[in-house]
C-alpha cells in the first residue's frame, strides 16, 4: 500500500532533473584553482594530517604566486581544512573523534532540517523530479542493475536535501562541515558501508519527503547521518586515523 501511494506522489520524469554541476575549476579565479587543488591534495591523501603546507613547495608545485596561495590558505582555514601557526604557516588539519562528533552531529541537524524544508518545498522546480530520479535509482541499486554506483546516488541524495533546502546560509554551513572530504573518506572504506541499510533510509527520507511529512523527513534524514557516526565511533583508534587522517 505505502509503494502504491508513493508511486502516486511520484511520476517518472520523462526528462531526468539532475543537481547543478559544481564549477570547473578551469572557470574559477586563480584563488579557487588553488583551493580547489589544495583540497584534492587533502582529500586524495597527498596531504596528511599534520603535514606543513610550505609557501615555497606550494608556488613551485602548483605554478602560482605567493598572492593568491595566501589568499587561499586563508579561505581554506575558515572551512577547518587547514590550521594557521604562527611562525610555521598552514598545517593540515588532524581530525579527533570529537571533530568527527561535532561535525556529525551538527550535520546531523542541518540536513534533517534541510529534508523537512525541501518537503515543503515539493512543489518548487526540479524538487519533485529529482526525488522521483533518486526513488527509482533505489529501486535499480537494490536489484544490481544501476547505472550509477551507490556512492554517486548517495552524494547526489545528501546535496538534493541542502541545494532544494531553499537556505543558502544553511548550505553554506553544511560546506563548512568537510563534509565532502568526510563522504570520501568514509566511502573509500567498505568495511563502514551498509548499502543495503543505507538505501533503505534513503527511501524512508524520500518516502516522507513526497508524502509530505515534514515530522519524519527530519527525523529520518537525521537518523540516517547518526547511524553513520556510531559506525565510526567503534572504529579502533589505528583504524579512524588511518581513513580520516590517513595515517601510514
């Protein structure tokens, strides 16, 4: 019965509505190449945790001036990437488990309010269509014949509740959390991923999405990140810094 009403309250899209591409980096102001690389460096493990971010090192890698490498060092340290010593210049950022609990939980937070707006929000473009794109995504994961891979459905599910949240200082706030470079990190590690428990929650926060029950959109989506900080709070110590500060 709750299949049959969902499948009323979502049509498939004869045309599917994806989430905005993020800007290339080739687009963006020499500042935010920086950032953009500097970021990647982190988040691919090229720069560890603890690891010194030399100006020298850092205009000769990247081919830029001291000008904007500054600029974006302080950019970066705003978000909790990077710290700033003085007299030793930027570091990277070791994450602890309280880190990792403080940003959970507020995250936590963040997009359970973001599901319960966006349930509110149904009937604004793109919104029905792509929580219809991501139900049926589901469906294809669950039977093993999806086009894309879980990780993708599930960073497309997460950004969909903050973009169509309608709260640009909400979003901003989510950014600031590393949550990107948290779902890296996580992702990469099979033995933390329950994907078929996962995509069960993704229907629930879809499900109450589209049936309009802002209560339990909230609830759910919060349930859903929680579960995930419990799975990491368990880890042995050895292993929590090995996948979020990729100790060697």
């Amino acid at each position: 019965m709750i299949f049959r009403r969902i499948n009323r309250n979502i049509q498939r899209p004869r045309r599917i509505a994806m989430l905005p591409s993020q800007p290339r980096a080739t687009n963006a102001s020499t500042v935010e190449q920086i950032c953009i690389a500097i970021e990647n460096g982190i988040i691919g493990g090229q720069f560890i945790a603890g690891q010194r971010l030399t100006e020298a090192a850092l205009t000769k890698q990247l081919g830029v001036s001291r000008g904007p490498l500054r600029e974006a060092l302080r950019r970066l340290e705003t978000t909790g990437l990077i710290v700033m010593q003085a007299n030793r210049g930027a570091m990277v950022r070791k994450l602890s488990r309280k880190d990792i609990t403080d940003r959970f939980q507020l995250r936590a937070v963040l997009e359970g309010h973001a599901a319960a707006r966006v349930t509110a929000r149904l009937d604004e473009p793109g919104v029905r269509d792509i929580m219809s794109t991501l139900w049926h995504e589901i469906d294809s994961l669950q039977q093993g014949r999806g086009s894309r891979s879980f990780i993708e459905h599930n960073n497309t599910l997460h950004k969909a509740l903050i973009l169509h949240c309608g709260n640009a200082l909400l979003a901003q706030q989510w950014q600031q959390l590393l949550v990107p470079m948290l779902y890296f990190s996580f992702l990469r590690n099979p033995d933390l991923l329950d994907i078929a428990q996962s995509l069960d929650e993704h229907r629930q926060i879809i499900e109450a999405i589209v049936t309009g029950d802002e209560t339990r959109a909230e609830k759910a989506a919060q349930d859903h990140i929680l579960r995930s900080h419990h799975k990491i709070q368990l880890l042995p110590d050895a292993e929590f810094d090995r996948i979020f500060n990729y100790a060697r």
